[in-house]
C-alpha cells in the first residue's frame, strides 16, 4: 500500500529475502542490506532463483559512519543475529554465538542520489546507528517502517527512547501504530514512543510518514 508502481524501497536487513523478494515483484527498484556475511549469501542464491534483477544486494551494516563492527551470528535463530550488544543478555548469547567482525557504513554515503517511497529497516537493535547515518534519505523518502523494541535500545544500542524518536521527528508528520490501529500526529509521537517504552511494548514496526494514506484522515480513523 505504500509502494507505487515503479517505486523505491530500501530494506535494511533482508535476512535471506522472505519479505525482500516478494516486495520486489511491486516496486521498480529495492536496495537489499544484509549484514550477516552467512545470510547474505543465500540471499544472493534466492534473488537469483527468482529472478530479482531489480534488487541491488549490499552486505555490510547499517551505521552512523564508515567503521568495523563486532557481529554476532546466532546459530539457534540467524534472524536475531546482531551487533554485539552494550550489554551481555542470556537471550542473545544462549546459542553461543560466533562473534565476527562485519563492514558497516552509513547509508547517505552507500545508498547515493536516492529517494525512497519506502524504506524498511529490522535490524534487531542497531536502528539508531543506522538512523545516524541516513539524515538525507530520511529526508528526502516517504515513509519509514522500523522495528521498536525497547529491550535492543537498552541492551544493543545503549540509548533512550527520545534518542530514537530525535532521529525521526524532524523528518515525518506521522505515525502509524499496526498493532493498535492508531494513527499519531506529529506533536503527539514523542509522548506516545515514551509510553511504548515504558509499558516496554514491543512492535515489529511502527510506520512513519511524510502524510497518511489516502483517506486515513476522514473522521479520525485509519482505514
């Protein structure tokens, strides 16, 4: 729904392409970032397979700045595999994970002279670094659809809800909350991402936009 025909996405964390693949079928063009060297690899195997000529497939990690991180593979779950968190949580570590060091960059200077209609990022905890890093593509994109969980800011990133929200505010007017259907103006979004925090929701993704969907806006309900 938020992707036109010939549109732009960025997805930050493809994993090995369950949602990047199909997604790429309804857009004209997909930058795909995978920072798992592993992942990365049956990623290249499954756009190949199903003919993803549209998707440019980048493996490094999201950051603020052009550096090498320290990565950890989870082996139970490759999906959960993450920078190495500020702070050791058994969740994390059970599986005893390899720990590897992995390119990371910031986005403006990778992804160059782009605007996106859609850019999708779950990259389990590393969402504040990775927003360090992109000012001009949130800038210039239509909406961002971002994973929050408070536990990966307290434990991963080491930041506080405000600073997550600081990176976003100056750049959309609203946001959408999947879980609960509701939709929240701009002046209201840091209250509301403080109160998520605080009852310690957790939210595959929150939507934030430049301006809602066609006809979300008549009698205060999201359709």
């Amino acid at each position: 729904r938020f992707v036109p025909e010939n549109g732009n996405v960025l997805m930050v964390s493809t994993h090995i392409g369950a949602l990047a693949i199909p997604l790429s079928k309804h857009c004209g063009h997909m930058v795909a970032v995978e920072a798992n060297p592993n992942t990365f690899k049956l990623l290249q195997l499954n756009l190949l397979l199903n003919q993803c000529d549209n998707v440019l497939a980048l493996n490094l990690a999201a950051a603020e700045k052009s550096c090498t991180i320290s990565f950890i593979l989870s082996r139970d779950n490759s999906g959960g595999s993450k920078r190495l968190p500020r702070v050791n949580v058994e969740s994390y570590t059970y599986d005893n994970p390899q720990v590897v060091e992995v390119p990371a960059d910031a986005l403006d200077v990778v992804v160059e002279n782009k605007a996106f209609d859609l850019i999708f990022m779950d990259i389990e905890g590393s969402e504040y670094f990775a927003l360090k890093g992109m000012p001009r593509l949130l800038e210039s994109s239509r909406v961002l659809m971002v994973e929050f969980l408070p536990h990966h800011l307290k434990n991963v990133a080491g930041v506080s809800a405000d600073d997550f929200i600081s990176l976003i505010l100056p750049n959309f007017e609203w946001m959408f909350i999947p879980m609960s259907g509701e939709l929240v103006a701009h002046g209201d979004i840091q209250r509301r991402i403080n109160e998520i925090y605080a009852a310690n929701e957790s939210h595959d993704a929150l939507v934030y936009m430049k301006s809602p969907l066609p006809g979300w806006l008549q009698d205060g309900t999201v359709r």
